[in-house]
C-alpha cells in the first residue's frame, strides 16, 4: 500500500513538474509509471512463521521504486499471510491472481503454499518464485522455482558435510514433522544420500511438533543411539534443544572434535535472532546457510553489502532466510528489466523461462527457470558456526549436492 | 519407556498445578477457565522480554508473575461486573472469547522469535533412571502437590476460605450478609493468574517459544481437572503428572509421538464416562 501511495504521490508531483514545465530528469529517480503488481503468500502467523523473506523483498522493491522502479514503473508488492492453512494459501493465491491480477509471486515462504498452489498456477500460467520454498511441491511443480537450496538438498548436504568434513559416521536425523510430503521428500533425500555414499543413518525422526514437544526426549534420543552428527530443523524450539543437550551432558562446543555431537541445523536455525538469543550457550552449534552468509569473514564477499543495505534500509532483519527474498525479488527486477514493452504476466512467464544460469553473487549454483516437471536449481549450502553469539563461517567454498 | 515417561514429569507438573488452578477457580466462582493458560503466558513472555533486556531474574520473575495475574484479574471483572449472576455455559463461553482475544493480542505482541531462556531452573536436579532431571521439573512437581495441600487446607480451615466457599455456593446470601462480592471474585481471578504464572515460569525453559502452543496448556490442564471432577485437588495433581508421563512415553515412538496432544482428550473422554457411570444410559447419552 506505502508504494501505492508513494507512486499517487509521485505521480502527482510528476504532472505538477510537468504543469511547471520543469525538466522531467530533475525527478527521475522515483518511479511514476502504472505500477507493477507482485505478490508473495507466506507463513506470517501459526505454528511455524517465516516472515523475513518478504519483508527483504518488500525492502528491495521499496529501494528499486525509490531508484526509478523498472523501466520507471513501480512494483506494487502484495504480500498475504496463509498462516499454515490451506483453505488461506488457496484464498491468498485466488486473490492475487484473479483479483490482484499479479506478473508473478515473488520472495514468499509458506509451509504449504506450493503443495495447494501449484496446480492453480500452471492452470492460470502464472509463476511463483518463492525466497523460501519449504514444502515438496516447491521443488516439484513446472510453475514453481524457488531461489534456496530447500530442506531436501539441504538434508543431503548436511550430511555431506557432517560426513566427508567433519568425518562424523554415526549419523542421525531429527526435525519437524511439517507435512506427510515434507517428511517423504526428507526422507528421500536421505535414501538418496545413503545410496551415494554407502553409509546408513542410524536414526531418522521427524516427529517434531513446535511449540508442543519435549526437546529432551529428543536430546536422549539422540543420545541413546550414539549418534556423532545430527542433522536437525527447528527455529523457534532451538533454545529449548540448545538447553536441554547442555542438561543431558551431550558436549557439541567443538563440532570436529571426535568426542562432541555435531548438530548442524537447516538453514531457518541461521538468524541474528537465535545467535543472540542463545549467546554463549549455543557455542558449536552449525547452521546451513544456502545464501552466502553474512558472516564477519564473509562480510566482504561479493553481493552481501548490496544486500544488507536494502535490509537495514527498510528494516528487514538480517537472517539467511531474509537473503533468500532478497534474491527473489533481485532475480524478478533483473529479468523485468529485460523486457521490452509492457511487463505483463505473459511477457514475464515468456522472459522467465528462458532463464537458465542466472548467477547471483548470492547462491552458489546458478539458478534456472526454464520449462520442466520440477526445479530445484540451488543445490548448494555454506556453513556457520555460533561462537559467543555470533555465527561464524566454517567452509569458504560451497558443499553441493548433485542433482 | 521409563526414560521417556521421566522426561514428561516436568510437563506433568505444569499441568497439575494448571489442573489445580482451574478446578480451584471453578469451584470459586463456577467458571470453567479457558483463558487460564493465555494469561499466565503473558506473565512467561513479559519475564522473557525483561530477561532479554538484562533484568535480573528475580524482578522479572516478579513483574512476570504480576502480569499473569493482572491479565487474569482483567478477564475476572468483566466476569464479575457483567456476567456474575450468568449460567456456567455463557461464563465458560466468556472464558473462550478472552482466551482468544488475549491469544491474538499477545501473538502480535510477542511474536514467536527465539530469546534467551532465564538458566535459574534449567540446572540438574539429579539423576534418575539415565536422565538428568531439572530444578524446574522439581520445583513444578513439588510445587503442584504443596499447592493441592494449601488450597484444600486454605478452603477448609479458614474464614476466608469459609467466605469464598459461601461465595460460590450462595453468593446472593453472601452478598447480603455484607461480603463483597465482585472484590472477592476479582481476588479470585488474580490470585490464580499468579498461581497459574509460577507453574508456567517452571515449565517454560523446556517448552517452546510460541504463544499459542503456550496458552493451550488449558487442555491437558482441563484434563487433569477432569480426573479430579472438578472438585479434588489431589486427584487433579495425580492426573496431571500421569498425562504428563503418557505423553512422554509416548514421544519415544516416532509413530506415537505425532499423536501424542490427543492423549488429554482420551483421558478428558474417560473421566467424563467415569463420572456419568452411575447414569442411566438414556439419561446420560
């Protein structure tokens, strides 16, 4: 609505300046064209949120619309709340495209958006292009290419990782019980990585309800299965984990150590938020990173600054799921801007699907949307460690899976 | 198994000392409180935010509890400004709409991010049968059973517990013998939002940072004073820790553990069949 209001605005000064007979240039940095309607559903509120995502891509089309929006027209972003429902995520999606009449969803992150979505979508030719893609719909669906590496090639890559650098054997893993098909695409990845590597993960528990289970259960769990490596997904029960490992004697202050459990978390467990929030206590704790992270030894990487900018600029918090919105929202105005004509959903779908190795400084695997079954394109993760409240990077080069 | 059913303990004590406030509030002032829960995690979350912000323990805890019993106080005078002398039907009904209102209100207001959780009862206690259990599972399992013991002791053996049971049973009497009824009944209210908030700041190190997942402990408290029927204190503490270990128990199987909320319902569903045993079945059902 503010981009509304600041298009009307500018819009209004725009025939003022002309009335005057000013120099248009004098006022070409806001944009003043007919705006540019993007949407985005995303987990706002309910079990589990994800609200950074759009809140970065809102503070990146704020600053695109400030620097001349594209090709002078601003985007007008709508973002909804699906609250973990699907009768929400079904309303939001009718909304945007048939009322709204939206180019395209850009930088959302819903817990099920893909799976209710998808077919309306490829129904109604529109394309979704989530920050955060959680659900198996998200990396299964022809109109659906989200920018992060997902919970399933990050299951992989965690224990990649867990194996081949840190030589952890004993692995297991332990996360949220989301959905049936987010608990099958985990497991797969998990098959799929045992088929690869020869090695089996000795124990798999995805039973986790936020907010409702006892972390200990799940410490001990852990424990009695003499697990060396775990890899495990939760945000906002971190701390209550983070307690009770440190209450059951389980030591994971040095990950590479042969004595200490390594428990590296997907890629929510990396926020500004929970490293302060856990401070010391967390020390040794790993997270996945599937966007370059902000780290102070990457602080000067290529892209980060850019990024961290815009957030700070329009006061997204800085987190690894925020990043993933913010490529989103980057990738959508890149791709805009090379249209010629009127952006609409068909030149855009049209543009869109000839992006093939769309490289952000950002992601280490190119991205790609061109026509297929599924995409899943980032298959890669950095990993952080949390050292007095900090996370810190631990791998300068990116640990990919294969596709 | 018995692993498992240990780590449910501080759960279990959680909700008996829930159970206990609400059959207490119940037999007060005959209003079967949904928002219980709701209001003493104000008291969890207000704590979190000051310890956030480097408040000491104590004060927070203080200021914590004062909110929880505040926010309670809050939905008790509205019951008693505008509902006293309304069936327990339209009461209870009251009591979900404030569980609401303060569930939507507070989720705006706190959100479900991560904070630091206070260490102060997060410590070993002992060792018992592989696992190590924590002050605060102590202090909620000791903490329940001592409060079944003084509110019985308070409710029988003293003028002010004879005033409250002459309160609920006949408040038009006892108004017109001069008590005050609406004081008394918001007294009520506050003192068990306290009451309430201690438990939570027991169990909460060890439950989750959502509000919602917070403020629906009513169920298995509900549960357990449901064992209790509504009356017994000490039957109410018994159920509460027998949820809380089934629940545990439970949690060990991956299979069981996704289904392990549906336990307070079961028992809910058994204690109502129990009580209603001497019923005729046509009158009954």
């Amino acid at each position: 609505m503010r981009s509304k209001a600041l298009a009307l605005m500018a819009a209004s000064i725009g025939v003022v300046v002309g009335i005057a007979g000013t120099s248009a240039s004098a006022w070409a940095s806001t944009a003043t064209g007919s705006p540019i309607k993007v949407g985005a559903i995303s987990a706002l509120s309910g079990p589990i949120t994800i609200a950074d995502p759009q809140n970065t891509a809102k503070a990146y089309f704020k600053y695109i619309n400030a620097h001349g929006g594209i090709n002078g027209h601003p985007i007008d972003y709508i973002s909804l709340d699906d609250a973990a429902n699907p009768a929400n995520a079904a309303t939001d999606a009718r909304q945007l495209v048939e009322q709204d009449g939206v180019v395209a969803e850009v930088g959302g992150s819903s817990l099920l958006e893909c799976a209710v979505n998808a077919n309306f979508y490829v129904q109604q030719k529109v394309l979704d292009i989530p920050g955060i893609g959680v659900d198996q719909d998200c990396f299964g669906s022809p109109d659906v290419s989200p920018v992060n590496t997902g919970p399933f090639n990050g299951t992989e890559a965690g224990l990649e990782y867990l194996y081949k650098d840190l030589h952890k054997t004993k692995l297991c893993d332990i996360g949220n019980n989301v959905s049936a098909s987010y608990n099958a695409g985990v497991i797969a990845s998990i098959k799929k990585w045992e088929a690869s590597t020869g090695q089996k993960v000795l124990l798999t528990d995805l039973s986790i309800v936020p907010g409702k289970s006892n972390m200990t259960t799940y410490v001990l769990e852990a424990k009695k299965h003499g697990c060396t490596g775990v890899v495990w997904g939760l945000t906002s029960t971190a701390p209550q984990l983070v307690q009770a490992a440190h209450t059951q004697g389980i030591n994971f202050s040095d990950p590479s150590s042969p004595k200490d459990v390594a428990w590296i978390g997907l890629t929510t467990i990396y926020s500004s938020q929970l490293a302060t929030a856990l401070g010391a206590s967390g020390n040794g704790l790993m997270s996945e990173s599937e966007f370059e992270p902000a780290t102070p030894q990457d602080a000067n990487a290529p892209g980060i600054a850019a990024w961290e900018s815009v957030a700070k600029a329009g006061g997204a918090p800085i987190s690894s799921t925020g990043e993933g919105g913010y490529v989103a929202a980057k990738l959508f105005v890149d791709v805009a801007k090379t249209i010629k004509g009127a952006i609409t959903r068909a030149s855009f779908t049209a543009a869109m699907h000839k992006v093939s190795d769309y490289v952000s400084p950002l992601t280490g695997t190119p991205y790609s949307f061109t026509p297929g079954p599924a995409h899943n394109s980032n298959r890669a993760i950095k990993v952080v460690i949390l050292k007095g409240g900090v996370w810190q990077s631990l791998t300068s080069n990116w640990v990919v899976v294969p596709s | 198994m018995i692993q498992a059913g240990i780590t449910g303990l501080s759960a279990g004590g959680a909700y008996a000392a829930l159970g206990v406030c609400v059959v207490l509030l119940y037999r007060m002032v005959a209003v079967v409180n949904f928002s219980l829960a709701a209001a003493a995690a104000d008291g969890w979350f207000v704590l979190l935010v000051l310890h956030q912000h480097g408040m000491a323990y104590g004060p927070a805890a203080l200021i914590g509890v004062a909110t929880g019993a505040a926010v309670s106080a809050i939905v008790g005078t509205i019951m008693a400004l505008w509902f006293a002398e309304a069936d327990v039907r339209t009461k209870s009904t009251i009591g979900i709409a404030a569980f609401i209102a303060i569930n939507t209100i507070s989720f705006r207001v706190f959100g479900d991010n991560a904070r630091p959780i206070p260490t102060q009862l997060t410590g070993r206690a002992f060792e018992l049968g592989g696992v190590y259990v924590t002050g605060s599972t102590v202090a909620a399992i000791v903490g329940s059973v001592v409060l079944a013991i003084a509110v019985s002791a308070v409710l029988a053996k003293t003028r002010i517990g004879s005033e409250l049971r002459a309160l609920s049973e006949r408040p038009r009497t006892a108004e017109l013998m001069g008590m005050s009824v609406r004081l008394r009944t918001i007294s009520v209210w506050a003192v068990v939002g306290a009451i309430a908030t201690i438990a939570m700041l027991a169990i909460g190190p060890q439950q989750s940072s959502s509000f919602s997942a917070m403020s629906l402990l009513v169920v298995p408290a509900f549960a357990a004073a449901l064992v209790g029927l509504f009356r017994n204190f000490y039957a109410t503490v018994i159920g509460g820790i027998a949820i809380g270990v089934i629940q545990g128990m439970a949690s060990e199987s991956s299979t069981f553990a996704q289904y392990q909320d549906v336990v307070p319902f079961v028992i809910i569903v058994v204690a109502i069949l129990w009580a209603q045993r001497g019923e005729v079945w046509d009158v009954a059902r």
